[in-house]
C-alpha cells in the first residue's frame, strides 16, 4: 500500500506538470497573531501537544546495539531512551526515585546501568532499580514500586516516538496514520548517523511554518540555494502528518516505463514533516543524506530550538565525508542565517500587535492544515484524544 501511495504521489506530481497548474486550497486562511506569542496560549500547546502526542525524539542508527541510550531534555521533561539486552526501545523519565535527580547527563552512549550522580542508586536498562547505596543505613523499601517511570515508546520505520506523559493511552496506529509505513521506504534503519547540531530559533511554531513552506524558497534563500528551486509545493496529508513536494518536471521520463521500475529513492523527495515537529529533507551531499530536524520549544513562547540531524544512506568514504560536512554547514547557515534570523525578527514584529492576523495562501495549504488541526487538538479532551486522530487519519486516507 505505501508503494502504491508513492507512485500516485508521483502521478499527481506530474499531473500538476503536465497541465501547468498547482494544488490550491478553497480560500487564503488568517491565524491570529497572538497565537505566536500568547504565554497562555503556548503553555496549553505544551500540555495539550508536546505532553500527549507521540514525538518523534530519536533514531535507530543512533542507538543500534543493546545498552544504547539517549538522554535529552524534551518540553521540560528529562527523557531517557533506552535500549535493553533484548533489543527493545524503552523509553523513561530520566529522573531518579530516590530524591528526583537527573540520572543521565544529555547525551549518547552505552551503559549496562544507570547510575545516579546523587547517592548512585542504580537502575537496569529496563529501568528496573537494582542497586540502593547503603541498604542497610536506608531502611526498608519495596524495590519495585521504585523503579524509572516508563513513557511508552515505538520504533518504527527507524524512528522511536516517545509520549511525555507517563497516562497516556495514545492510539500510536491512529497517530501515524499509515505514515510510518511511507516513511519505511527510506530504510532508516539501516543509515548512518553522521553528525548532529543544534540552532536556537523563534517561536516553535514560526520555525516549523518555514519547513513546510516552499513558497519562500526562491526569495530568502536567493542568496544560497534558492535560485535553482521552485516556489510551488504539493502537500499530500497523512493525519496530522505532511509530505511536501515540489513540481517535478522529470518525473515525465518515468511516465512510459513500468512502474516497478520506479527508482524508489526518486519517489521520496521533498520534504516529510512528522507532526509536531520533525522535519526531513534529502540532500546528496557526499551521497544520498537527510536533514532530520527535531524542533523543540524552549523555556518561553519566544524561544525554540532545532537539533540537526545528518543522517546518511551509507557510512561515508573520506572525499564524501568532505562533501557531507560542506553540505552540513551550508544546511546550518542557511536554517540559522536565513529561516531564523527571518524569523525572530518576524515574532518580534508580530509581538508589535499592530496586526491581528497573519495570511496563509491559497498555495499554503501545508501551513492552513497544521494551524487548523493545532486549534482542534488544543481544545481535545484527553479522552476523545484516539477517536480526534482517528478521525482525522480517516479524513485522509486514499
Ligand atoms: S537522588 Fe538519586 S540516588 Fe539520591
Ligand atoms: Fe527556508
């Protein structure tokens, strides 16, 4: 089925070529410009979305053997990831049951145990506690019930999702709509992890606009790569989830051969944003690559965060690991100099009040259906959470 879905993208794709039109929703959309910056506003985006929704907070090829794990700060939760002597992703609030202190510091690596920096109690990789400084002076206690809080976790397609809260009874197939599947036919699995960075950015939501945002591609990245890109963009809705592609003009070679012969990676161009906050895009620096960009709220309305992903098809030879780097660096300036300086000054000017609302066009769509179904999900009770993403992944099946 996701092949199939890849090869009616393509059609569609050059559909649009062939008769010289592009996708258009029914009507330009206005969002309130309060909304990138009201404090009210962004703490209910962080209890109703980044605290329920499944976030998208690693990679397979990063933690591939047992014993690896990740910890990271997560919307302010420390998070740590895990995984165990079976193989199985776990996925934990990284705090300790003694007296609540972080247990790992932020980063990757490998460890047998958790050992806590405070009294070194010490947790197995399942988060099981199994080791108490001093049992004897502590007294008594139901080991047990003393283990790391879990968080549920999935690995699919190479990617682990984790929900933040520990209740949560999310619908992990509603969630991802069939996505994943697509999604699997980059193989992530089996990439390489090259190298990550991190840029401070806007508004979390003013950063992840820009990522589904083709239009902007010629003007502000004229300096850069904009000029050989095109400012058209075809969205394609998994749910909550958006791939973005542009008009294609070779997909016309494909059009008279079978479609099994198809090169898949040609299929998958463009960009695939995972809501909330994942983007992902393939580049060819020093052979075939991705950006995957993790955006993250910081401590304010004002503040985000993007972690920059370089993930590669395979483990790079010394000259493409040249190209890989160069392309990297251009990929860092081209977020941090262009998309996010354009963007905090645009929330500062937004913050001014002096405007009520802000367009997305008719050739917007990508933006219009993730401001829409954030206003929808902001106002789901936690009960109606599975049937809300449910109904929207049916909204959008083929
Ligand atoms: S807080 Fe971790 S051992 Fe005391
Ligand atoms: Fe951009």
């Amino acid at each position: 089925m996701a092949h199939a879905d890849l090869i009616a993208m393509a059609r569609e794709n050059h559909a649009y070529v062939a008769s010289g039109t592009i996708q258009q929703t029914d009507d330009v959309c206005r969002v309130p410009a309060h909304l990138y910056f009201d404090r009210a506003r962004w703490d209910l985006e962080m209890k109703q979305v980044f605290r329920r929704v499944p976030l998208a907070l690693a990679l397979t090829c990063e933690m591939r053997n047992p014993g690896d794990y990740k910890a990271m700060d997560v919307a302010g939760v420390p998070v740590l990831i895990s995984r165990d002597s079976t193989g199985s992703v776990r996925a934990f609030v990284n705090m300790c049951s003694h007296r609540g202190a972080v247990l790992m510091p932020a980063g990757n690596g490998n460890a047998k145990r958790f050992t806590c920096p405070y009294h070194a109690w010490s947790y197995g990789q399942d988060g099981a506690l199994i080791g108490v400084y001093a049992p004897k002076d502590f007294g008594d206690i139901d080991r047990s019930a003393y283990g790391l809080t879990e968080l549920r976790a999935v690995e699919r397609a190479g990617i682990i999702w984790v929900v933040l809260d520990p209740r949560s009874t999310i619908d992990f197939d509603a969630f991802l709509a069939g996505y994943d599947e697509v999604l699997g036919h980059f193989g992530f699995a089996d990439w390489h992890f090259f190298e990550r960075r991190t840029v401070k950015g806007p508004n979390w939501k003013i950063a992840y606009d820009g990522y589904m945002d083709l239009y902007h591609l010629p003007i502000l990245h004229k300096n850069t790569f904009g000029p050989q890109m095109p400012n058209q963009a075809i969205y394609t809705a998994y749910g909550a989830h958006q791939r973005v592609s542009s008009p294609d003009p070779g997909l016309a070679a494909l059009m008279d051969q079978p479609e099994s012969s198809w090169p898949t990676a040609r299929l998958m161009g463009g960009v695939w944003t995972i809501f909330p906050h994942i983007s992902i895009a393939s580049f060819e620096g020093g052979g075939r690559s991705v950006m995957f960009s993790q955006l993250f709220p910081g401590d304010s309305p004002e503040e985000s965060y993007t972690v920059q992903n370089y993930v590669m098809e395979h483990a790079p030879d010394a000259a493409q690991i040249e190209a890989a780097t160069a392309q990297f660096k251009l990929l860092e300036y081209v977020v941090e100099s262009e998309d996010y300086a354009t963007g905090l000054a645009q929330q500062r000017a937004l913050k001014t009040g002096v405007r009520e609302h802000v367009l997305f066009g008719r050739n917007e769509g990508g933006g219009q259906h993730f401001h829409r179904l954030l206003d929808e999900l902001l106002v789901t009770p936690d009960d109606q959470l599975n049937d809300f993403f449910a109904r929207l992944a049916a909204s959008t099946s083929r």
